[in-house]
C-alpha cells in the first residue's frame, strides 16, 4: 500500500485525509451514513492509484536515434515507439528529457493508445555542441481523469548521441605539399639523408607482383622485387591545446570549439592525403595513430574528438609525444613562457614544425571573454617560434579555419625559401 500512496496527488492525498477526518468523526458520534462517506472518499484515491498503477505495467517504450553519430549543427531525428498491452484509456503526456545543447525536452500529449498497438512519434534534434550526449530518459505521465493519482514511469532509458566537431575543407599542404610524405612513396633504393633504404631481389616465380620495384627494374632491365623496407618518414603529428586556461569562452563559440573544429580538419586533411597522422593533446594523450600500430579511422578520431573535454593542467605536457621523426602541426590557445620554452625544447630537429596561436584575446572583445582574466597579445610568442624555425598563423573568431590554414601553408613555403 505505501508503493501505491506515492502516486496519490495533492488533491488524492487531501481527499484522503479529509476522509479519515470524517471517518474519526463519525465514530465519535456514532453515525453510520457519515462512516459509509468517510469510506468512500478513502477508497476513492487509493482506488484510483491501483487503476493508475495497472496502466503504467502495461505501457513500455523505446528511442531510436537516426544518425546517432551527428556533426556539429546537423540534423537528426528521435523516433519514439510507444507499446500497450490491452486497452489505456484517458491522456498520457509524454516527455523526453533532451539536453539544453540539443534543443531542450520535447513533450507530446498521447489522447489514446490502441489496443495492442503502437504509436510512433518523432521530433529533431539539431546539435550545436560538440560533446557525447545523453538523450533521456522518455518518460510517461497517467494521471486518472480526476486527478487523483499520478505516475511518472520511465519507459525507455538514454540513448548516446555523438556529436562530432565541424570539419571543414581545406586545400594545399605546408611546405610545398611535401609535410608527413614519406620517401618511400618515391621508390628510392639505398640510404642517404632524408632517404627510406629498400632492399630489392631479383623476381622469383612465386613472388607478390605488387612487390615489384618498377624504378630499379627499369634500371637494371630485370624484373626486381621489394624484400624489405626501412620505415618511411614519421608523418605528421596534430598537436590540439586543449588546457582550459588556454581558451576564452564557453559553448559552441569558445576559443576551444574553434581549435577543435580547426585541429579535426587538418586531420582529416592531412589522412585523406594518404599521410600518418598522430593527433594528440595538451597532456600528451593520444587520440589517434598511437605507436601499437592500431588502425585508427578518421571516424575513430573524429569521436574522441566528440569526448574530449578541456583540462584544468596549466602547462603543455606533450613535448616528449611531439619530439620524434614526425613533422608537427600545433592548434594552441594562449601560451605562457614554460609553454613557449617546452615548445622549443622538443621540438623536432630536421622536421618542419607549424603553429597556429589562438588569438583569445579577440574572442574577450568579441563578448565570450572569462570574468577576471585578461588574455595575452600572441604576437610575442609568433616572433619567439618563427625565429625558431616555426611556421606560424594566427586564428581569430572571424577568420574562418580555411583562411587559418592557407596563412599557415604561405607561412611555411615563404620559410622554405628564405636563405639558412
């Protein structure tokens, strides 16, 4: 009985209590008409919260999200099923708890389920921030026609929405088109500097045709076969800042949005150009083409892309994760003098580094600025990394990220010219 009570109204608990008033009353003047009303309007909520609480076992749900991978601004739909067993009669209002960044719960008043059947409802969703959300849970309000009883079962659970960054287009490479590229892909045979070694048989009856090194058997006028190949050039390295004292501005307009958004298309850029691609974070965590050789997708990035969230750390501790035999391309927020000195400390020798310096103290004029914090003029840090050897863009709120890159790409073939 007290399972029962809980879905008793304000008005069912009040007939309640006035009902056992009455019932006292009655039996301390001995009257058994009043005693005979008394009862009834006791048993009239607690009739009603059994006929309510019937109606709830009867009822069940289910969501489906079509696409349940999303970009940032994109459309997709909820398709609710509602099931019934046996008739359901009066109102349901049905509720699905949606988050604010999805469009905020949608609600839909259901006049009456049939018998054995469904009833399919749909509403969009349109994403304007990155992130995994959490659709949910669809819950159902049956209520008595007098209004007695009440229950709010949850009839289906959540549903993961991933909503990746935006990925925009971008044209050209870095440094003559040349950035990550792998000797290899050229067919060199031997060492030297810069240059992959490949080691080269005559072809035996039996071998892989595709083996076939075409330059050296032009040359030799033999048929000759690849046996053994030394790795190519490390590719390139998407080094994305996401310390949150870094970024100015929150939501989907942030700074940190905008390095998101700029650091998955050059990822993406760079892995349809055919190139090795690592894409890490500020603390050095990996996201996608790790040293164990496991085939990350795009698709595989793009989503941890979608889950990443900004850090409280102060200072950039990926230097050991850049320095090696890859080529680096940075999205950086605001950097302070250990930032800068990290920077310069690993970065790669012999490989071409590019930085994109996140102008936030535009985006504090532009109205997303933090309370209490003043953000730096990045112009000094641009001079400290180009004099390094760095090629250097700015990024600012009304630059979109293809102009960023083009600046970054004459950047770096004006630094490919200049006398050493």
């Amino acid at each position: 009985m007290p399972r029962r009570l809980v879905g008793l109204t304000t008005r069912g608990r009040c007939l309640l209590a006035a009902g056992l008033a009455v019932a006292l009353c009655a039996v301390l003047v001995d009257e058994r008409d009043l005693l005979r009303v008394a009862a009834f309007a006791m048993m009239l909520p607690l009739l009603a919260s059994v006929v309510v609480g019937y109606r709830q076992a009867r009822l069940r749900g289910t969501r489906d999200l079509v696409p349940s991978r999303v970009t940032v601004g994109g459309d997709c739909q909820a398709h609710l099923t509602l099931h019934g067993t046996g008739r359901l009669g009066g109102r349901l209002l049905v509720e699905d708890v949606v988050p604010p960044a999805l469009g905020g719960s949608c609600r839909a008043v259901v006049a009456r389920l049939p018998r054995l059947g469904t009833i399919e409802l749909s509403y969009p969703i349109r994403p304007v921030q990155r992130r995994v959300h959490s659709v949910g849970p669809l819950i159902v309000r049956i209520a008595d026609p007098l209004g007695l009883a009440e229950h709010r079962p949850t009839i289906a659970g959540h549903s993961r929405l991933i909503v990746i960054p935006a990925v925009v287009s971008l044209t050209g490479l870095p440094a003559g088109g040349e950035l990550g590229a792998g000797d290899a892909a050229g067919g060199r045979v031997g060492v030297g500097p810069g240059q992959d070694a490949v080691v080269v048989r005559s072809y035996r009856q039996g071998d892989d045709l595709r083996k076939v090194h075409w330059r050296t058997t032009a040359r030799r006028d033999e048929l000759m076969v690849r046996v053994e190949e030394w790795p190519e050039r490390g590719g390139a390295t998407v080094l994305l800042d996401h310390r949150c004292a870094a970024h100015r501005g929150s939501g989907p307009t942030s700074s940190l949005e905008y390095a998101v958004s700029l650091a998955a298309s050059v990822y993406v850029h760079l892995r349809q150009h055919g190139q090795q691609v690592r894409l890490i974070t500020a603390d050095g965590l990996v996201l996608s083409g790790a040293a164990d050789r496991t085939d990350h997708t795009i698709d595989t990035a793009l989503d941890a892309l979608a889950a990443l969230r900004a850090t409280d750390q102060c200072d950039l501790a990926s230097g050991p994760a850049m320095a090696g035999r890859q080529d680096v391309v940075a999205v950086l927020g605001e950097l302070g003098p250990v930032a800068i000195e990290q920077l310069l400390a690993h970065r790669p020798r012999g490989r071409r580094s590019h930085v994109v310096l996140m102008d936030v103290a535009a985006w504090d004029n532009a109205g997303n600025g933090s309370a209490g914090s003043v953000a730096a003029d990045p112009a000094p840090a641009a001079r400290l990394l180009a004099a390094a050897g760095w090629s250097v863009a700015v990024a600012r709120p009304q630059r979109p990220p293809a102009s960023v890159w083009d600046q970054l790409c004459s950047s770096s073939r004006s630094k490919l010219k200049a006398p050493r």
